[in-house]
C-alpha cells in the first residue's frame, strides 16, 4: 500500500510523512534526499549543475541507499552535508533535468515494490505513484515556512535573516512549479492540508485519520 505526501519545502511534509509512517508501521522514503544526493555528487565532483548530460551521467553512477535514519551516497552517510544551503540550491537545479528525474523515479518505484510506505516529496501522487491508496498535497504560507526553516538553521547554528529565507522559498517554488518535468502539483485525487496553524501532532491525525478511515472502508 503506497500513501504519497507531497508539498513545497517547509510545508511539513517531511515530519509528517515519517511520523505517519510510524503511526502506521509503514516504510518511509524521503524522495528530496535522493536529488540531494545526486547535488552532493555533483558538488563534490566539481560538475557544473547547468551541465545537463554531465548531471545525468553522474545521477546514474551513483549509489544511493537508506539505513535506518541516514542517507548514504555511494555506502557514505551524508545525512548531514545533503542539507547545506549549497546543496539545497544545486538540488533544485538538478531536479529539473528528465534524465535525473527518470533514474530516480525507477528507484522510487523499486523501493515501493511490494512493501507498505509513505513517499513523500514533489511529484509522487502525479507522476510516480499515480495509483496511490492514498494522497495528501501538505501546504503552509510562505512566511510560516520560512520562520521554520530559520528555526531549522538556527538550530544548526546558522543565523540567516526571514527576509532572506522568503526570498529563496519563493525562487525554489517558482523553479519546482514552472519546470516542464514533474512540476509541483497536487494529483487531482489528493486530500489538501494546509499546516500553517496546526501543530504536527494535528496534522499527523488528521492524515492518520483519513487513511485509517478509507482502508476501514476498502475492508467493508
Ligand atoms: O524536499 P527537499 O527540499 O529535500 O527536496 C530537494 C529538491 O528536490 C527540491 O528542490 C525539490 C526537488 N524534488 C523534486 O523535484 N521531486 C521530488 N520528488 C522530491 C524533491
């Protein structure tokens, strides 16, 4: 059974696909993580991101793989170093290219084979897992999503200003929602939640009460 959670970055889709899939007891697969990883080789191999077959061709050399919490690239974790704002910036450019797009669909749709698990990321009720059980597009306003990614940063002792953070989210927006391939929609059959005013343990009820509800309902 595949349940899809899409949305833009800060819309609390990542919290809330994990935490469902634990309510649930289901797999979870962070999708952004693997275009991070296909950016964090790019970077490291000094490709230019503009550089379009070069980017494929290193989308298709490397090894990307889930342990428990981490994401490894090529057997290395790099949970950490995939979430820089170099990377982050490299990854939206990557993820525009079809070529790395139809490498990392087919891994998505390998790890979904037959396992129970929630997908989470921009394209997977529309374009990867069209015939999902379940699908949720998670929004939140722009500047709720920008308070908590300077949450996020200062967390990690970074100091950047909402001013600042508004401004990329509405660049990474426009980038993921205007590219020809994949852009971020909602599937027409997804279940819309916005999260700017709820709290994660209310959004994760909610989502957890809808697909409780309909595989009630499919049993019956
Ligand atoms: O969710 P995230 O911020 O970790 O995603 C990183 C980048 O990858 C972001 O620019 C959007 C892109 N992405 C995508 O195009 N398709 C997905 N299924 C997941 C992420």
């Amino acid at each position: 059974m595949i349940v899809t959670i899409d949305g833009p970055a800060g819309s609390g889709k990542s919290t809330a696909a994990r935490g469902l899939s634990q309510r649930l007891g289901f797999e979870f697969l962070d999708t952004g993580a693997m275009y991070r990883c296909v950016a964090l080789a790019v970077v490291q191999q000094n490709v230019d991101p503009a550089d379009e077959q070069a980017v494929a061709s290193v989308s298709q050399q490397i090894q990307i793989t889930f342990s428990d919490a981490k994401v490894l690239l090529d057997g290395e974790d790099v949970s950490l170093e995939i979430r820089t704002p170099e990377v982050t910036e490299a990854a939206s450019l990557v993820a525009q290219y079809p070529a790395v797009r139809e490498e990392l669909v087919h891994l998505q749709r390998q790890a979904a084979a037959d396992i129970d698990i929630v997908s989470e990321g921009r394209d997977q009720g529309t374009v990867v897992f069209p015939d999902a059980f379940c699908k949720f597009f998670l929004v939140a306003d722009p500047e709720e999503r920008a308070r908590r990614r300077q949450d996020e940063l200062q967390a990690q002792g970074k100091d950047v200003t909402c001013e600042e953070i508004l401004q990329q989210i509405y660049e990474r927006d426009q980038r993921d929602e205007q590219r020809i391939v994949a852009p971020l929609k909602p599937a027409d059959d997804a279940v819309e939640i916005n999260t700017s005013t709820l709290t994660i343990d209310e959004v994760l009820d909610q989502l957890e009460q809808i697909v409780r509800t309909r595989i009630n309902s499919v049993a019956h």
